[in-house]
C-alpha cells in the first residue's frame, strides 16, 4: 500500500493490512513502564533531595545560633569583626559545598532517568523498525 492511498480510518477499524496490533501493545507497554520507572526515579531523587534540605537546614540553624553565641560572647569589637568575618568565610565555604553536594544528588537522578529513557527509545526504534521490516517482506 503506497502512502498516499493510506486510509487513516482503518487504523481506528482494526483493519490495517500487515500490523501486528500484540506486538504494537507489548511495545506500547514496555513504554509505559519505562515511564513508571522514570516516574520512580524523580520521585526518589525527590525525596533525597528533600531530606537533605532538611538536614542541612537544621544543621547550618545549629550552627548559626553557636556562631551567634560565640560573638555574643565576644566583648572586644575589633575581635567581634574579626569573628564575624571568618564566619562568614566559613558559612559561605559550607553552603557551596551544600549547593554542590545538592546539585550532584539532583544531576544523578536526572543521569538515570535520562539512561532509562534513552535505552527505551533506541529499543522502541528497533522494535518499530523490525515490525515494519516484517511486514514489508
């Protein structure tokens, strides 16, 4: 059948010469739990991410409040300055290293969504192709 005589009704009609319609739903199938697979792997980077966040947030509160003491403590100005600024050197090392270890976590979960991903299209590619070639031949 050449292209341009192709009824697109019978796609609807289950009367499609040569489409094998099991095959097309196992396909359609293993997409579909590609996609669950990826949905789970969002899902975890989710919850990793989420329950850091947390944790460096209750770590850098408890932090915050022992710095703030310890300049409270301080009764010398110049020496007060001085604390503040090596603590805010200190803080903003943390944080980037925060920001760096949160960034990984997140680019990792992306990495293996992207690998599930990429594995189904070049297999959902093949399957097509060999359905096609066979019922060409």
């Amino acid at each position: 059948m050449s292209q341009n005589n192709f009824d697109f009704g019978k796609l609807f009609s289950g009367q499609v010469p040569n489409l094998d319609v099991k095959a097309l739903i196992d396909a359609q199938n293993r997409n579909f739990e590609a996609m669950v697979k990826v949905g789970r792997i969002f899902a975890d980077t989710a919850q990793t991410l989420i329950k850091r966040q947390v944790e460096i947030a209750e770590a850098n509160l408890k932090d915050s409040a022992e710095s703030a003491k310890a300049v409270l403590a301080v009764k010398d100005l110049p020496a007060t300055l001085n604390m503040q600024a090596e603590l805010a050197k200190t803080t903003a090392d943390k944080v980037s290293a925060q920001v760096r270890e949160l960034s990984e976590i997140a680019a990792k979960g992306s990495r293996e969504a992207y690998s599930v991903i990429s594995s189904r299209t070049q297999e959902s590619v093949a399957e097509l192709k060999a359905l096609t070639v066979s019922k060409a031949a």
